[in-house]
C-alpha cells in the first residue's frame, strides 16, 4: 500500500515536531492507521503480538523486521523499553516492514 504525499507530509511534520526519539519504519509496506473506532492517542495495547507476527530483531542496529503472517489483518506497534514506543500500524496478511529507533532497546510487540 501506497501513502499519500499528504499522509507523508503529516508524518515527516510529527517527526521534525517530536525529534529523535520517534519510532518510525524506515521502508513500511504498511499504512499507518489505528483501529476502526478508536484515535491514534486513544490506541489500547492488547497484549504481546501473536506468533504468526514474525519479529527479526538486531539489537546492536535497534531494528525490527516484523511481517503479518496470520491470514487476517492485524494491528500491531513496537513498544520500546525506556524510550518512545512506536505507533499502531495496520498490515494486511504478507505484509510486513523494519523499524527502527534510536532510544532505549527493543522490548516486545503488541496487538493495538
């Protein structure tokens, strides 16, 4: 799935507006979006992502490759340990990304 220059552009703002500590994909395959019903800010963690999210973590380069193969959309987020957890991101089965972030270290992914 594609993102809008719009999409993009709101992205790029929140990340400038954040700083360093932002937890963003570096190439998502995924759009952003939070779960039918609910707000970015109102997200609830559901408990640790189930087994058919595959998590490729290299904690020396603080990078997560994730891909949803579950057979059905999953929404899920990176939370970091003492640093900024990442966004709820919507990805449909095959699809996956790599995250990145430059505080704190990897500590688990979440159903949101």
């Amino acid at each position: 799935m594609s993102s809008t220059p719009r999409k993009r552009l709101a992205v790029a703002t929140a990340a400038v507006a954040l700083g360093g500590g932002l937890v963003l994909p570096a190439t998502a395959t995924a759009a952003p979006a939070a779960p039918a019903g609910r707000s970015a800010a109102g997200v609830r963690v559901q408990g640790t992502a189930p087994a058919c999210v595959t998590r490729d973590v290299i904690k020396q380069k603080k990078q997560v490759t994730v891909r949803n193969n579950c057979g059905k959309t999953m929404h899920v987020k990176l939370v970091i340990n003492n640093g900024p957890d990442g966004a709820c991101w919507t990805y449909q089965h095959g699809e996956g990304s790599v995250w990145t972030w430059k505080v704190g270290s990897y500590g688990k992914i979440v159903t949101c």
